[in-house]
C-alpha cells in the first residue's frame, strides 16, 4: 500500500492509544484537520468562531474555510495561551465553537474555558499541534478535553510524518464521519473493500475531501511514535538548561509552565523585555551573525495583510507585546551540550551591553 491503507489504521490506534483518546482519524495535516473538526462541530457562514490571534495563521483560516468569523481574543502574558477570562465578553448569539490553542507545547487552561463555553452549548476544539505528550492535570492532552484534539506531524513538530496531523476523539460516531470527510465522503475505505470477501460498493452522501495519509507517512509515524518519551524527555532536559542559564538575566523571560502541566517545548518561546540593553530584533540579528538561526515567537493574525484591513478595530494588549518582544532559539532532541553552550554564550554577551 501506497495510500491510505494498513498502516494508516495501525498508527491511528498506536497514536490513540499514546494519548489516551479511544480513536485516532489520521489527515493530511494539522490544517485539514481543523477544518474537518470546525465542519464535524457544524460551523458554517455567519457563524463565529474564538481563537487566539497570537498562534499560526492556520488556526484562523480553518474558520474562513467554512465561512465563519474568527473572533479574536487576547493571551495571558505568562502562558501564551488565551485568557479564559476575557472568553465570557466576546461570547455572541452567533458563536459556535472555540479552538484552544496549546501554544507551543504548553496546554491552554481547559477546565474554566469548557466551563464558560459548554454551559452555552458551544463546542471547544483543542489545536494541538505542538502538544503531542503535553499534559494537563496529569492527563495527557489528546484525551481530549474538548469536542476534538488535532495535531501535527509537520518537521517542526515532536514528532513527525513529513507532513501529516491526526484528530483524536472519544465518539465513535464522530471518528467514522471523520473518516469518510477526509476521502471524499466515500462510506466505505479503500482498505475494508480490499479486505472484503463479497463485492462493496462504496456511496458518496455527504462533501468530503482528500485529506488523507499515506500509508508510507503512517510508518514513519508509528516509528516516531516509539521515540517519542526518548524525544520530549530530552527536550526538557534542553529547556531546564536555558531555564538555568537565562533565568539569571533580568531583562529575559524564560517561558512558565504551571506544576499542573506538562510542557513539550516544541519551541523554546524566550522574552526579551521592555528594560533590556537590547531589542528583541537586534537581539536575532546579532544571533544571526554568528549562526544561529531564531524566529520572532510567534505572529499576531489580526495584523497580519490578510487580516489588518477587517480587524483594525481589534486591540490586544498582551498578544502585541508578546509578538514584540518574544523569539524563538534552537531547541531539538539531539542537541548536544556544546552547541547550546554556543548559544546560551553569545545570549549572555549580547545582553551585557546594548549593540
């Protein structure tokens, strides 16, 4: 098999399984499979949707894709996540779902925000493409919490497919409907026809896409899948070393992780505050003269050209500064001590004197 088929199927399990969810739908993407939990929650046009603007674009266009609304809203400065206490104000007649981002591998605060949300019958999506092995109140994040669980196996992610995401959910009704979304709407696989003793012929009732995974993507994972306690154990140990090492400097903000979490660190998210003798720029271009490649922490969509012209009315304090000030450094599971010495090194001459 080439396409979709066996493998697929078994690292839908093991991946489920890994996570504590009952069922895994394997896509193409973290992406698509947004896209297919906001159509499984019944978004639609004229519907609204919450999410956080300091996230990747994805999360928003997933929205626009169904012709909904996304309605943004403001993050808590320490966690980077959305403020569940600003949720209630921006709750509307026409609001149909929330998506929970568990920005860069630290989990949202899920019990106040699917209090707010469920009490008004409003699905919560959890966009959990850097949480892969995060968790939350020692429950591991793809259970999942909320109406769905969606994660990616881009390159950049814990681990990886090449391409490819996964939803994970409770409901074997919804995995099934997830199922047949992502081929087309076909009500029957490719794989349960070949395996059949007696000829099925498969219908066609409801829009669907071609969101699938290979069958060569699905052993890729399910090879990944194996490593990953190795990989994000050593990610930790990583991120405990810039903890130790920039946690010293006043004007850095080493990222915060609450005890009742576990965090991935799929990126190290740093803050170079207002006081530093150094811009958060500057800071990447001098980075970047002795080799090593950063990343603003992560963008605002609201200001983004795509977005700016409909959402010049939208203020977020919090997100703005955090896009400002905020970057990200390297951070992988077989970086060796020498070359984040190098790092840390260049970091701490950097921030002893404005350049």
């Amino acid at each position: 098999w080439l396409t979709q088929g066996p493998q697929v199927q078994n690292f839908e399990e093991a991946f489920a399984k890994a996570v504590g969810a009952r069922y895994g739908v394997a896509v193409s993407s973290c992406t698509t499979g947004l896209h297919l939990a906001l159509i499984a929650a019944g978004v639609g046009p004229g519907d609204e949707v919450i999410c956080p603007s300091f996230t990747f674009i994805a999360t928003a266009n997933v929205i626009r894709y169904c012709g909904a609304k996304p309605v943004f809203i403001d993050i808590d400065p320490k966690t980077y996540n959305l403020d569940p206490s600003l949720l209630k104000n921006l709750i509307t007649s026409r609001t149909k779902a929330v998506i929970a981002v568990h920005q860069v591998g630290l989990p949202a605060d899920m019990g106040p925000i699917l209090e707010i949300a469920e009490a008004r019958g409003i699905k919560v999506l959890e966009d959990a493409a850097c949480a892969i092995g995060a968790e939350y109140r020692g429950e591991r994040i793809g259970k999942p919490h909320g109406f769905l669980a969606v994660f990616s196996f881009h390159p950049r992610k814990i681990i990886t497919t090449g391409e490819g995401g996964m939803l994970t959910t409770n409901d074997e009704s919804l995995a099934t409907r997830l199922k047949q979304l992502r081929h087309h709407g076909m009500s029957v696989s490719d794989l349960v026809r070949h395996q059949a003793k007696t000829v099925v012929i498969e219908e066609y009732r409801e829009l669907g896409y071609n969101y699938r995974m290979s069958d060569l993507q699905a052993a890729v994972g399910l090879a990944q899948l194996d490593k990953l306690d190795d990989i994000l154990g050593k990610r930790i140990q990583r991120a405990l070393r810039y903890h130790e090492a920039f946690g010293e400097i006043e004007s850095l903000e080493p990222p915060y992780c609450p005890a009742s979490m576990k965090h991935t660190y799929q990126s190290y998210i740093l803050r170079v505050k207002p006081n530093s003798p150094i811009s958060r720029d500057d800071l990447m271009n001098e980075l970047l003269k002795v080799g090593i490649a950063s990343r603003r922490g992560i963008m605002a969509i609201h200001r983004e050209p795509l977005y700016a012209k409909d959402y010049a009315d939208t203020h977020l304090a919090e997100t703005d500064a955090a896009v400002r000030e905020t970057l990200i450094l390297p951070l992988f599971a077989k970086m060796t001590d020498e070359e984040q010495d190098y790092v840390i090194s260049h970091i701490k001459d950097f921030m002893r004197q404005p350049v």
